[in-house]
C-alpha cells in the first residue's frame, strides 16, 4: 500500500513501493527478477553531450542501449509494456530519429511495437538552418499479445459530445463514447521549459502527465513501473500517484538527490504538477499582454494571420 508512510528504497525488493537507485540502471535490472515489471518507460540520453552523458560514436551508442533494452525485455512481464521515447541524435548538423535505430533492437528482440506516439509541444530551441524541432516520439512496444491496455483511464473530452447517428437503427442515438475519445497516436503536451510549474535543475525534464497517461493506460493497481534512467524521479511519481510501485536507477547524485525529493513530496501531497485535464495554454485567456502585436499602423503578412476572419471571410465561396 502506497502512503504517505511509504519509504524511498535504494535497493529492488518486490515488497517495496518506490525505488531510487543511485548508480547504474544494469545493476538495479541485476536485482529484478524476470518477468517482474509491468511497465518500462523511460527517455534514454540522446547521445548529444548532455552534462549527465558521455557522447560516443553511434555504434557505441547502440550496443550501450541494446544492453539495456535487453535486460528491460527479460525482466518484464508477459502482459507488460515497453515504452521508449526518444528525439534526435545529432551530428554536425545533421538529424538521425532515434526511434528510426533503435526499433530493429526491439524488433529483433521479439517485442511487437504497438504504436509510435507523437508528443507535440511548442517550445524549445529556434533552428537557423532549418525548422526548429517541435515533437519527439514514444515506441510503444509489448512482448506477447495478451497485455494490459486500459482506454477509459485516458479518454480526453469529445470534439462533438452530442453527435448523433442520423440513419440506420440507432437514429438519434448519441455516437460518441459519454467517457470521452480515444486520445490517439498524437499527444500535444507542453513540455517541461522555465516557466512550467514542474522544472527544476534538470535539462530534459518528463512532464509528469505524459508518463500518467501510460500508467493509466499500460498498468493496473499494484503494478510495477520501472524507469531505467529515471532523472528527477517523474516515472516514480507518475506510478505512485495512481497506486502502482516505481522503481528507478540515476547515476547523477544531484538528480538522485532531486529524484528523491520530488518524490516524498508527492508522498506528502505537496507536489506541483500540471494536472492532466488542463487544456494546453491559451494567452488570450490567461490575458498575457504579449499577444498584442506592436505593428498596428502596417499590416505584415503575419498580422493578417493574425487577424480573425470575419463569418463572411470563414465560409466564403468561389
């Protein structure tokens, strides 16, 4: 039973609810009995010289991560999940998707990938030389075709809730599910920047409603959820938050540290997170005075974007 008398263990043990590992995530999957995991999930490094990586050739790369992914696929459990996400490695300019290398690892592993989510989000570095990065991607993999997907968890709310079928014998009944839409392979979830409610120290930050929505929908009560390069702690909090166990290795003290205590403060109820029904920000709304533009005496092409149509405009003819 997950409470606020749950203690952070350092060490993998099936009668504990959170784990932090402070040292190599092999070493902790060492610990893990097989087919014990019900859901990994995780954000590996990108190979891109981020403070807490070393970057290395590609192949080497690979192999380092194929390591892992291997441990990973023997220590989860039949009905269980592997979700991978991942961005671009980068070289000189030039892009490489992650997901596009590490798929033939899963695949020859005999996992089934189940769906490449998209998460959109709107900010992040501005590009010169071509168009600024605006999503990565999640590979959502199963070992057996028997595994856990729960949708009701993770409706979102329907475009046109009161649709009706005109023909046929369900005539004027509604079409829509009353608990909602399924949220589909492309996911618009602001990510963790300055002025998110959720950032700390770290550079590359899970928001915790993403791992949410795979808890909810990948686990069940009880469930274990492993992270194996768990950062400041958000695949444990996402975890724990809906009653399943987390468990995760950090080699970085300074994350360990915040990973820890991230995590007693979702223990405590104290934790500020974005809530997961929260529509993605609208400045208009929030009356940000950043929306008005300073051309107001020349028109620009992008102020006649900015400018809304009139009915007349909207649904005009040829």
């Amino acid at each position: 039973m997950i409470n606020r008398t749950t203690k952070i263990s350092d060490s993998f043990a099936r009668s504990e609810s959170a784990v932090v590992y402070p040292g190599n995530c092999l070493d902790l999957l060492h610990e893990v009995p097989s087919e014990a995991l019900h859901l990994i999930v995780t954000s590996p490094p990108y190979n891109i010289g981020k403070e807490y990586e070393k970057k290395m050739h590609i192949d080497s790369y690979l192999r380092q991560q194929e390591q892992v992914i291997r441990e990973c696929v023997r220590a989860l459990a039949p009905t269980g999940s592997i979700c991978w996400q991942v961005g671009n490695y980068v070289d000189r300019g030039s892009i490489i998707p992650l997901d596009t290398i590490l798929y033939p690892i899963f695949a020859g592993l005999g996992l089934t990938m189940r769906n490449r989510i998209v998460w959109h989000f709107e900010h992040g570095l501005h590009c010169s030389r071509r168009f600024s990065g605006r999503y990565e991607t999640i590979m959502w993999f199963t070992k057996t075709d028997d595994y856990v997907f729960n949708l009701d968890p993770v409706r979102v709310p329907q475009k046109y809730p009161g649709k009706k079928y005109f023909r046929g014998p369900k005539a004027g009944q509604y079409s829509c599910n009353p608990l909602g839409k399924n949220p589909g392979d492309l996911w618009i979830i602001p990510n963790v920047k300055s002025n998110h409610v959720e950032k700390t120290a770290h550079p590359c930050q899970f928001p915790v409603e993403l791992i949410e929505r795979l808890v909810l929908s990948m686990t069940r009560k009880g469930d274990w959820v492993f992270d194996p390069f768990l950062g400041t702690g958000t695949s444990i909090i996402a975890a724990i938050r809906h009653k399943r166990r987390g468990a995760g290795a950090e080699t970085q003290p300074k994350y360990v540290s915040l990973a820890r205590e991230r995590i007693e403060q979702e223990l405590d109820g104290t934790l500020r997170t974005r809530p997961m029904t929260r529509p993605v920000y609208d400045p208009v709304e929030a009356g940000n005075s950043l929306t008005v533009p300073p051309w107001t005496q020349t028109e620009s092409k992008q102020m006649v974007l900015l400018n809304k149509p009139t009915r007349e405009q909207r649904y005009k003819t040829k």
